[in-house]
C-alpha cells in the first residue's frame, strides 16, 4: 500500500515538474512574441488635417 502511493506521489511530482516547464516555455514563446511586435501596428498616428488659412483664423477667433 505504501509503495502505490509512493508511486502515485513521485507521478504526481513528476506531472508538476512537466507542467512547470511547459508553462516556462510558453511565458517565453509570449515574451519573445510581444518583443517582435512593432508598436507602429499596434498604434497608429492620427495623421494630420492642414487646414487652411481662413480655418485656421477661424479656430483662432471662434477658440474650437
């Protein structure tokens, strides 16, 4: 009796060992996939509107 569960303990162990690196390398794979990002994908600049002078003068005067 004590042997099965002996048996059944190491497999447990040996279970959460396998799972803890599994997960490690996953963490990894994660990290290295959000490094490769460009931030200029993730986020893009508004691009700017010229506007003419009389748009201009009026966002001056009017304050909108």
């Amino acid at each position: 009796m004590m042997k099965d569960t002996e048996k059944i303990l190491n497999w447990y162990n040996k279970e959460l060992e396998k799972d803890k690196v599994e997960i490690d390398k996953l963490k990894r794979d994660f990290i290295k996939g959000i490094k490769n990002v460009d931030k200029n994908q993730m986020f893009t600049n508004p691009k700017e509107v010229k506007l003419t002078l009389w748009q201009r003068l009026k966002k001056v005067l009017m304050g909108t």
